[in-house]
C-alpha cells in the first residue's frame, strides 16, 4: 500500500498531537513484542516513516493510521487515548492542524484536522478544508452520522441530497450526509471551510 504520510512544513520539532499518537503507537509495538520491522512490515510502510511516527516527527495520513492500528490489533480510536486521559481540550495553533488524507481528498484539496475529541457513543472530526483548484470532477460522497459546515472563505454551489446552495463567506449548513453531497462549482477560489463529521464511534 503506497505511503500517504504528510511531512509538517515546520521542521522535524514534535507537536502534541503527532507526539501523543507517536508514543501510543511505541506503546502498543512493545506490548505486542514486536520490532519495528515487524510492524512497519505487517502495516506495509517504511522502517523510517514508522520511526518518524513513533518520534512525532511526522503527520501521518488516515489510512497510514489505520494501517498501523490493524497491524497492532488495536483501534483507530485508541492511538489517541493518551492524548484524551491527558487533556481535556485540544488547542490547535493556526496552520498547525493535523494534514490528513481522506477518501475524498483530490488534487489541491487539502484537509487538515483540527482535534480528535472521542466520546463513549459519539465521535466529532473537525476539519479546516481548503480549496485551491479546480479539479476535473469533484464527485458527491455519502457516508453516515451528521455533518455541519461553515464557509470562511471562497464561494460554490454545493449539493446536498436534491437541493443547491449558493455559498458564500458566512453561510453555514447542517445536514445529514447519507445524502450525496458535495461542491459541484468552484466559484470563487481559494475556499476555506470549517466542516464538523459526528458520527456514532
């Protein structure tokens, strides 16, 4: 499986988030008795960049986690357990939000998550999105639980189900996302959203 893990544009210095989930994963290596080599075979990713995650000196994609949360037997939801026993709140300082891939990601798309607050029944994902390009097609997606955004910047007509919105800074929209949904015209770019996924963990 090709490795999607972002670097940080700041350097190599370790931030809370990369840290937390860097030190769950060593944790979770050693309790299973494994070598590095052994895990960064069984999830199909380098030595260096499991190395890297461990350290907290790297952003690691979605599916890069998942990867490493299957290999260890492990939740996805538990490589960031530290960061929830030790903090009640996450503050994110501007352009520090973790870059993510996600299914949906396209060229000049780009995701960053800006907390990772997991409840017993209820999982909140707060992304930053950021539109820089058209792309060929944006395709509409679907999946479960509810999903709220706000438009920061940028305008586009966005689809939700069988109705449009004209969006522009300002407007907000809250709907239920088992319904396609998606921008279906760029018309003011760069667009900056802030989109809120809950869903049942």
């Amino acid at each position: 499986m090709p490795d999607q893990t972002k670097l940080k544009d700041a350097g190599d210095e370790p931030h809370a988030l990369e840290q937390s989930i860097g030190e769950t994963i060593r944790r979770a290596r050693k309790k299973k008795d494994l070598s590095v080599h052994e895990l960064s075979n069984a999830a199909e990713i380098s030595v260096s960049m499991l190395s890297r995650i461990e350290n907290g000196h790297t952003s690691a994609s979605l599916s890069t986690l998942k990867s490493l949360s299957d290999a260890l037997d492990i939740s996805l939801a538990n490589l960031f357990q530290n960061l929830r026993q030790s903090h009640e709140s996450t503050f994110v300082k501007s352009g520090r939000g973790l870059t993510v891939q996600r299914h949906d990601n396209r060229i000049g798309h780009q995701y960053q998550l800006l907390g990772h607050a997991f409840h017993s029944d209820i999982k909140l994902e707060p992304y930053l999105i950021t539109l820089t390009k058209k792309t060929e097609e944006f395709p509409l997606i679907f999946h479960e639980g509810i999903e709220f955004m706000y438009i920061l910047e940028g305008e586009m007509m966005y689809q939700e189900g069988e109705r449009t919105y004209h969006m522009c800074p300002g407007d907000s929209l809250y709907f239920d996302p088992s319904a396609p949904h998606g921008p279906v015209e760029l018309i003011s770019l760069p667009l900056k959203m802030l989109t809120v996924i809950g869903a049942l963990n």
